[in-house]
C-alpha cells in the first residue's frame, strides 16, 4: 500500500534507550538513565490510589477527566472548559494541529527545539519555517516576523528542551503582542514547575491573548511520566475545537486518579524541586571543575556543549550503565543532555565522565 506523501521523508521519533534495553545489550546489573528527563522518585503514595482503580479497572475511563478537571480549575482559577487532556501534554500538539492546520499551510519553530513539534508538523501536512536559536534560547522577535498570513501555529517550548533555556514573562508578553490574533500561539510548559520567579504568568496572559494555547505535564515535576498524561489551558473557543479531534477515553483511568492525588501531595512536589535545584548546583560545580561547558538550566536536565563528536564519550558512559541523551536527531553532534537523577546516579555519571576525559589525555 502507498502511504500518505507527507508520511516520506519523516523521521520517527527515537526516545532515549530504556533501562531494560541497555541490560539486555551490555549485560549490566546496573543502569542509570539520566536520559529522558524524568522525575528520580517514584509517587510510592499513590499505592491506594492505584489499589482502588484496579476495583474498576476492566471500565471505560470517564472521557472528561471530570475529577482532575474540577481541580485544575480551582487550581488555575479558570473555568472548566478551557481545559483539554492530552495521552501526555505531546497529544495536545497533535489535537492543535489537527484542529487548526491544512495541508500546505503554515507553521513556525525553533531549531532546534523538542522534536514532536516539527514532525507531526510535517505528518498534517504543514510548511515549516524553522528559526534558530540565538544564544541557546527562542528568538521570539525572529519568530514573530516569520508569521505569515498562512501561518497558523507558532511552537514555543519554554523552558526549552533541549536547551534548558527559558522566555521571561515581559518576553513573552511583547511577542504575542505581535502575533496576530489568528495565529495560534502554542506555548509547551513541560518544565514550567522546575522555571524560576520572572517566568511568564500564564493566567493573566491568558486572559489578554485569545490565541494563546498553554501545555502542563505530569510526566516531569508529578513523576507520572509512565501514566501518559498532561492538559492544556487555552479559551473555551480553542478548547471546543480541539474537544472535536481529541481521542474519546485518551487519558486512562489509573491516570486520572493518580494525577488528582498528586496534585495534593504538596510535600512530594516541594521534595523534587528542592532535589533538582540543589543537584543541578551540583552539575554546575562538577562540570567547572572538569572544565566542561554546560548552559545554566531553568528544568530538570543540563545541556553539555562538548565541543566535539558525543558518540565515544556516550558509548563510553553506556558500557559503564550511564544513559544521557545525544542530540544528534537535532544536529547538535557536539552537545548531549543528562536529566537530574538520585544523587548517587548522579556522582556515578560525573566520576565516570571524569574518568573518560583522564583516559582521553592520557592517549
């Protein structure tokens, strides 16, 4: 069968290889992924949660998320239905596009940022115009030229991913002044409880601009990366749009309940922030000392400029069970990415990356 013309010529996404993977390969008993930037601990508090769901487990989900809904709302203090859940916030970018995009009409990106963008771009059909970076972070006034009469989204991932990097609120604001009012502006804040204080107020950039669509995640700051779910906080117009291209029953039960309860568990959420904060500094301190260039990061990872190839010294880490990212899908070969992990996983990376570069002067 022929597929689709958009379908040739696009890459597949290729996510960080998986603990299990890397066993299995080397023969090793003991792997760390500092890769994917999930969260080190897991929500062990959500055993009775789960224990309850498995009660009901062989039902249909309730397709509104009625509960974590309701919460969100108060949370954001905003109104119900300008929420839309997503199978993780990156379902929210397929529903966006979906809904707003025609083939041979326009979207704008960053280059590089978060892949998923681009790609399901490219699967709907869309014309790319792609921006770099500028400094390691969005070129917001660059982006906001590129806007077309045909552009009808405009990625922002911020904080970035894989840069780290971030946009301040008075940023932020002066671009979507600039943006006109028929173009989607889709700002992902996967990372945004990792940004620091000047980070953009989303509600109240909400209210002033209609077409601002903004993304959140479980999967980051939660821990519930394996439960697969995010939102999306926009108008109630937008909202409705994307309601009639979501997935009926696309966010599973276990998720549900889960994402509920750790919206309480406030101690949880302050123990990984303050974890992250304090062994980022850490990162920091090792890579000076090594004499390793890093950007300064507002989430839970640090971009490494290595100067040179990353395959040799990511072979080198993943034969001693250290998984970081390598960037080569983005055209960065000379930069890799590790996730803040335990801080045991954290020292068994830096010695590690200590030792390559001692055996690399000795050659």
């Amino acid at each position: 069968m022929q597929t689709r013309k958009q379908l040739q010529g696009i890459k597949v996404y290729s996510p960080g290889k998986p603990v299990e993977e890397v066993k299995r390969e080397l023969g090793l008993t003991q792997v760390y992924k500092l890769a994917s930037n999930e969260n080190p601990f897991p929500p062990l508090f959500l055993g009775p949660v789960f224990r309850r769901e498995l009660k009901r487990v062989q039902q249909y989900p309730e397709a509104g998320c009625f509960y974590l809904r309701r919460a969100l709302a108060k949370k954001h203090r905003i109104a119900q239905e300008q929420i839309v859940f997503g199978n993780g916030s990156d379902e929210l970018i397929v529903m966006a596009l979906r809904a707003f995009v025609s083939s041979g009409e326009e979207v704008v990106v960053a280059q590089p940022t978060f892949l998923v963008y681009e790609i399901q771009a490219a699967v709907q059909g869309a014309r790319i115009t792609r921006i770099p970076l500028s400094g390691f972070k969005y070129d917001l006034e660059a982006m906001s030229r590129a806007a077309g009469p045909r552009t009808k989204i405009i990625f922002v991932a911020n904080p970035d991913n894989p840069s780290g990097t971030y946009c301040t609120h008075r940023e932020v604001k002066k671009f979507l002044k600039m943006i006109p009012k028929n173009t989607l502006v889709f700002m992902d804040e996967a990372y945004f409880e990792f940004a620091p204080g000047d980070f953009p107020k989303t509600r109240e950039l909400l209210k002033e601009f209609p077409n601002l669509l903004c993304t959140r995640t479980f999967s980051k700051a939660y821990g519930l990366a394996g439960l697969r779910i995010g939102y999306g906080i926009m108008s109630s117009r937008i909202a409705a749009a994307l309601q009639k291209v979501r997935e009926p029953f696309n966010v599973n039960r276990l998720a549900q309940a889960a994402a509920v309860e750790a919206l309480k568990n406030k101690e949880y959420l302050k123990k990984v922030l303050t974890h992250t904060k304090k062994e980022k500094k850490y990162f920091y301190r090792q890579f000076e000392e090594l004499g390793v260039e890093f950007i300064e990061s507002a989430t839970n990872f640090v971009l490494v400029n290595w100067k040179r190839d990353t395959r040799k010294v990511y072979d080198f880490l993943l034969r001693r069970g250290i998984i970081v990212r390598q960037l080569q899908g983005w055209g960065w070969n000379n930069f890799f990415r590790v996730t803040v992990g335990l801080h045991k996983e954290n020292e068994k990376f830096i010695r590690e990356l200590r030792r390559f570069l001692q055996e690399e002067r000795k050659k």
